[in-house]
C-alpha cells in the first residue's frame, strides 16, 4: 500500500480545513461535556442516593452505538454540526461524570473539616478546596474524553460532517489508499498532541503534586 505524496501536496488547504473541523467538533463536545458532568457530579457526591441514578444513566447512553445516536438525533437538530457535537457530547459524559465523582471523593475528609472548621462557606469550599485537589483524576477522565471524541468524529461522516473522517469515505469510495492513511495518520496526531498539551495543562494547575514527588 503506498502513499500518493503529489495528491496530499495538492489537498493542503482541504486537510488543513478538515483537521481544524475535526479538532473544532472534538473539544467542543469535551468543553460541553465538562460543562454538564461538573454540576452532576457535585451533586452526585454530595447527594448519595443519586450517585447511582446519574451513573446509571450516563453508562446506558454509552451503550447506545454511535451511530445510532447520530440518528436518532437527525430528526431534532438535522445534518448540522449542532448534531456531531451533541452524540459526541453525550459518550463525554460517562467518562467525565464518573471522573469527576472519583476525583472528589478522593479529597480526604480531614482537609474538608479544616475548611469547614476555618468557617469557609462550601461553595468555597468545593471551589478552593475540593475541585482543586480533585484536579489530578478529573484530568485523566478530560484527557480520556478527549482521545475517545477525536476518533468519534469520523464516525460523524454517515451525516455529512466527519471531519478528517470524510477521508476515509472519499479513500474507499474510489478504492484509493492515501486519503484513508492520511487521515489515519492526522486523527492519531491530533489525539497524540492533544493529550500531550493537556498534561502540561495538569502539570501547571497542580504544581503540589510535583513538590509531593520530589519529596
């Protein structure tokens, strides 16, 4: 199987544009994803009896096949990019509700007490206190959602909007190799550099886990 190099000097621009689409749908569904799964998990964690409930939910959206979800939502928000960052949305969620709820359950119970007995509020408390030492174990569910998202946008191609996905389609419809490969190959980058820069974004948010190590 070998590549075309003159057909991918020719595309530049075309996967230029698609990359940027495919990046743009991914950390769009990552972002709304946190945005949902914060408050849930708050509540989650603080509220027990619904810890199983919003799980629950969240692990049975999972199940549901990706391409199913893109379906079922083409009658409510059509072949829009509205429709490729809600199914992704929704396979975020289980990874970062569950994450999230981890991560503050891990902050020890002393540390909570301290701020309570030091008469901070607790939505100070959650904010200062228990989201920070939180951070390490929300990261890793983040960087998950992230790497999972970027290989399901190609998925988004059976509606018209897949991104470097669209690649694929065009490579197998005419029995030619190098656009499957070079989409291949820029999805695998994007999710290696993503996860890279989201690393060092966990590494400057949390400089006590480095003195902790160095200790």
């Amino acid at each position: 199987m070998s590549v075309d190099w003159s057909w991918i000097g020719d595309h530049t621009d075309e996967l230029t544009t698609l990359t940027l689409s495919h990046l743009q749908a991914a950390l769009s569904a990552v972002l709304l994803g946190l945005v949902i799964s914060l408050p849930l998990a708050v509540l989650a964690h603080r509220v027990r009896p619904l810890r199983g409930l919003l799980l629950g939910l969240a692990n049975i959206l999972f199940t549901v096949p990706s391409i199913a979800v893109f379906v079922l939502l083409l009658p409510v928000s059509g072949l829009t990019r509205t429709t490729t960052v809600t199914g992704l949305t929704i396979y975020t969620l289980v990874v970062l509700l569950r994450n999230t709820v981890d991560g503050l359950d891990s902050v020890p119970a002393r540390t909570k007490e301290a701020a309570e007995a030091m008469g901070t509020r607790p939505l100070r408390t959650l904010l200062t206190v228990e989201l920070p030492l939180a951070l390490p174990v929300i990261m890793a569910g983040v960087r998950i959602a992230t790497v999972m998202s970027i290989s399901l946008v190609s998925v988004a191609t059976y509606i018209g909007d897949g991104g470097l996905g669209q690649l694929f389609t065009d490579g197998f419809q005419r029995n030619f190799p190098t656009p499957v490969i070079v989409g291949v190959v820029l999805t695998l980058l994007l999710a290696l550099v993503a996860d890279a820069l989201l690393v060092a974004v966990q590494y400057v948010l949390t400089p006590w886990t480095r003195r902790q190590r160095s200790t």
